[in-house]
C-alpha cells in the first residue's frame, strides 16, 4: 500500500506539521508485471472518497499512480 500525507508545515516548521488529508492506493492483486490495478481512498477532514485505477502501467512510476488515484477520487 502507498499511503500519501498532505501536510501543512506552518512557517516551514515540520516539527508543527499539521495533516489535511491521507491517500490510500493498495494494489488489488490483478494485472502483471506491467499493468496494475488499485482501489484508492482518501480521508480529508470527515470526508472519505473512494475510487479505482485500473490498467496503471507500472513503469510510469509513482508519482503518475499518484496522479491517477487523485483523478479516480476528485476528477
């Protein structure tokens, strides 16, 4: 599971880091080598969203998975 904390760190200062939200993208086990798929959530505050990504190819690297599991959850 990769798990994404945004954070707010008021005046840079990470010793006061304050979490906005969490983003969960667990792989479901489906796919190959190359193409996964995943089931993504977010908490942010009281609000929970739920998605999936289906057909992420791996070799994009995480940050494109990222992208993909946020536009799965918001558009």
């Amino acid at each position: 599971m990769i798990v994404v904390r945004i954070e707010v760190w008021p005046d840079g200062d990470g010793t006061r880091a304050e979490e906005l939200a969490r983003l969960h993208i667990a792989n479901d086990g489906t796919g190959d080598e190359a193409v996964g798929s995943y089931d993504v959530s977010a908490v942010e505050g009281t609000d929970v969203l739920s998605g999936r990504v289906e057909g992420h190819r791996r070799g994009q690297g995480a940050l494109a998975l990222v992208r993909d599991a946020l536009a799965a959850l918001v558009g």
